[in-house]
C-alpha cells in the first residue's frame, strides 16, 4: 500500500522561495512517474511538473516554468519541488502523486496514488 505525504508549504512573502517534498512509502510494482499538481479555490486542478523516475525525463507547465524545479532523491524515496520567484497566483494546495510510465500534466486519471496536499500561500 503506498502512501504518499507532502510537506515544506507555508506563508511566503511575494519573490520568495519553497522547497516542497514529496515521500514515498510501501511498495507498489509498474510505477515510475511522480507529478506535482495544485488546485487553487475556484481554479481546476493543474499539472505543474512531473518527473520520470525510470530515465530522469521531466517536464513543466507554462505557468512555472523557469521558476519551479523537479529532483528526485531515490535513496530517500523522495521527490521535491523547489520554488522560486513566487507569486500570488501560485497560492494553491500542492499534492504529489504517483502515475505508471507516461509523464503527463495532462491526463491526471493516469495517476494513480495522491498525496494529501500541502498549503502555500504567497501574500504579502
């Protein structure tokens, strides 16, 4: 049974900066892509990054890219999202999940396991 848990949100002031974590425990088979995703109040939920596992493949959304970055740390069955240059409009609950073999920001019913989500707020 794998669970995933999400930590590193907060309040953070415009500009500034997070590093989201996303752990993994238990064993599932035929898994290989973490995505990160976020749905602001109002908002539908939005693909942000994803990251292969398998080869390293990444990819991100308009919306961040140039700001936010995905790593992996596979001894500590870990995934993070660094992000910088925050702003407002990235106020969002930030949930990881855990997909089979295709990175896609898109399609979000081929994930298959979900976090619980983590709040980051950017205000002033």
């Amino acid at each position: 049974q794998l669970q995933l848990v999400e930590s590193g949100g907060g309040l953070v002031q415009p500009g500034g900066s997070l590093r989201l974590s996303c752990v993994a425990s238990g064993n599932i088979l035929d898994h290989y892509v973490i995505g990160w995703f976020r749905q602001a109040p109002g908002k539908e939920r939005e693909g942000i990054s994803c990251i292969r596992v398998s080869d390293g493949r990444s990819y991100y959304a308009d919306s961040i890219k140039g700001r936010f970055t995905i790593s992996g740390d596979n001894a500590k069955n870990t995934v993070y999202l660094q992000m910088n240059s925050l702003k407002t409009e990235d106020t969002a609950v930030y949930s990881c999940a855990v997909g089979r073999d295709v990175c896609s920001l898109r399609r979000h019913d081929w994930y298959d396991y979900w976090g619980q989500g983590t709040q980051v707020t950017v205000s002033s």
